[in-house]
C-alpha cells in the first residue's frame, strides 16, 4: 500500500492482521517489521509522521542547542583570539534550520513506510469495540479499522499543573517554544528537570533572561545531590536564575506579553514576573478520551496503561509500547520495547511450529540487562 492512503468509512470494518495506533519508536519498528514479514498492517497517526523524537522532541530540540551552542562560542570569542563584530541571534533562521531538519526525517520516514509495505493513516483513533477503531481521518471523513492484533503507541504530552491561571496564561510547552520565531526577553522556565534546564541554557546563551523555577530542593531531583549542584554552579555562571523550593500560587497576564507568578519559598513570597513562560512539569499519557474502556484496556491511577513484562495489556491481543504503558521516557526504551514484543511474537510463531513453550522475553529483564 502506498504511504499515505484514505478512504471513507465502510460500514464493514477494514480488516488488518496487524492495527498500531501511534507512530512513535517502538510502534513503528514494529509496524515495519510486521509487514516486512508479509503481516496486513496499519499504522493511525494523528500528527506526528515518526513520533515526537525526530518532530518536537529529542532532535529538533538538540538541533536549537547545537545552534545556542555556536552563539556561546561566538560570544566569548576572544577568550580563544578571535575578534568577531557584534552577535546577534536570528530566531527565523534557526527555526528554518530545525524545520528544515525535521522535513528531512519525515521525507525518510515516509519512504521507509512505503519500502516496509505498512499503510500509514492519518487521523484520530477511537476505540468503538475491542480491537476495532473509528479513524477521523485529517483530510476529512472517517474509516472503521479491525486488527487481529492491535499495538498501543500513544505517547505522552506535557503535563499543565493545576494552579491557578496557569492555563489562562497560555503557556509555552517545548513545541510551541521550537516554533518561536522571536527572541524572549525574559523566558521564565517552570520545572528544573532536563527539559527545563535544557531550553534554559539555550535560550541565555541565545540572549534572553532567564529565569528557572524548581518545586523541589534540587534541580534534576532523580540526580544526586553534588551533579544537581555542579548543574546549578554552571546554569549560575551563565547568568541563569534558579528559584529552589518553590510553590506557584498564581499566575497572571499571558505568555508572550507578559506573565506573572507568585511563588512561595522558604524565604517567603515573591512575585517572579517575565515575558514569556514555559512549562515543563513532566508528561500525562495520551489515555484519556479515546475509549481504552471499551477495548477492555485497564489504565492506572495516572492515566499510563497497565501491562505485563511481555508488555500486553488487560485486552487480549491488545500491547502497549512506550511512554503510555509507563516505559522511561526515552526513544531508546521505547525501541526496547518493540524488541520485547517482537520476540515474543516470533517465539510464540514458533512455539507453535514445534510445541515447545516459549521463554517470555521480559522488559524488565532487558533494562536491567542495559544497565
């Protein structure tokens, strides 16, 4: 089937061996491998050709840093004998050099889908009966898919904390901060995790205050103390603000004008005002809404899908990959995870070839084996 292929809803449902809902890393190496293998397979992806790594996440974000990066240089140029005139950043043209980066990644993906045989659909999935969803297709109408098997990719978002006037801020997220095409005066980063910190030192270096608040007593809280410390040391001698132990009570005005937040610390309130605010407080499954109830697909308390080691769910015949089933949230597990499913399927294709019982291939068993 070609890469890109629409219809309009049938009334029978569409019949596929295998049915992968998400583009991500693990869903589709799987997608790819499944029909390589001669499998009838679909892929339903709602915006993001390849997942969030190569469009709004890992490389997009690190092509910006490289770009931050060569601004540093250039500014402290004469630390190494060069003389250069005055610095300035464009923000237009590093937005066209990450675009034009991600163009690049979606145009291989494509072609990978086309060579592999996996259809790719474009659209919004929900669950109307087990292991049967209704697409509404992006380019208007809708088709009814079946699978004989179904794969869960749905990913993750970032998570907006309940404060008050936080939303009504409309507040930066990474995706809408690697579409900027300005230059923020005074950026003000909520969280101090690695994304946070990771825009924060991109964006001083391509010339904005910044300003970056932490809820707990250390940045990068799953690190220990003295990295969390030399982190800090080195954010401070690049003229980074850090606010430790601090509770938002309020936010006021909206990003890109001009937003405001009361926070509360050890050393009492204070108001921390900016021109623009990013959020970046960790990530909520892409759970919600899609009808996982009427698949038979049970959830935990925070949204993430429960599985097994062999990463199947609650539903027969029914897996989740990645983020959603609460898998670390790097590209690299998530291709971990496909490797789990993928060799726990071709040992239960020859456990019935030879009526031998197959060894279950466990998740756990490979992060620790990585470790």
């Amino acid at each position: 089937m070609g890469a890109l292929h629409r219809e309009t809803s049938m009334s029978q449902p569409e019949q596929y061996e295998v049915l992968v809902l998400g583009s991500g890393e693990g869903g589709k190496y799987l997608a790819w491998h499944q029909a390589k293998s001669g499998r009838r397979t679909a892929v339903v992806e709602r915006k993001w050709i390849g997942g969030s790594c190569p469009n709004i996440n890992c490389m997009p974000s690190k092509n910006e840093i490289w770009s931050a990066k060569v601004a540093d240089l250039l500014h402290h140029a004469a630390k190494f004998g060069l003389v250069t005139s005055s610095v300035e950043t464009d923000m237009v043209g590093v937005r066209q050099r990450k675009r034009e980066m991600v163009d690049g990644m979606i145009a291989i993906h494509l072609e990978r889908y086309k060579a592999s045989g996996a259809e790719l659909i474009m659209g919004a999935a929900r669950f109307v009966a087990p292991k049967t969803v209704e697409v509404r297709l992006n380019d208007g109408g809708t088709r009814v898919l079946a699978g004989d098997r179904v794969f869960l990719n749905l990913g993750t978002r970032a998570t907006i904390p309940p404060v008050p006037g936080l939303a009504d801020a409309q507040p930066l997220t990474n995706i809408e901060l690697l579409e900027i095409d300005r230059m923020p005066d005074h950026l003000v980063v909520l969280g101090g995790g690695y994304v946070g910190l990771e825009f924060a030192q991109a964006y001083r270096r391509f010339g904005s205050r910044v300003t970056v608040i932490e809820h707990g007593p250390q940045l990068l809280s799953r690190e220990d103390p003295d990295v969390a410390d030399e982190i800090r040391r080195i954010l401070s001698a690049e003229e980074i603000e850090v606010v430790l132990g601090a509770d938002v009570l309020q936010v006021e005005g909206r990003s890109g004008k001009d937003v405001r937040m009361r926070v509360r610390t050890s050393g009492g309130e204070r108001t921390i005002a900016g021109s623009d605010l990013l959020v970046a407080t960790g990530r909520t499954p892409n759970t919600a809404g899609i009808g996982l109830d009427v698949a038979g697909v049970q959830v935990d308390a925070r949204g993430y899908i429960k599985v097994n080691d062999r990463l199947e769910t609650s539903a027969p015949e029914v897996w989740a990959i990645g983020e959603c089933a609460g898998s670390p949230l790097f590209t690299h597990v998530s291709f971990d995870d496909f490797r789990v499913i993928r060799d726990n399927l071709g040992a239960e294709t020859a456990a019935h070839a030879t009526a031998w019982s197959p060894i279950a291939c466990s998740r756990t068993r490979r992060w620790r084996a990585s470790v």
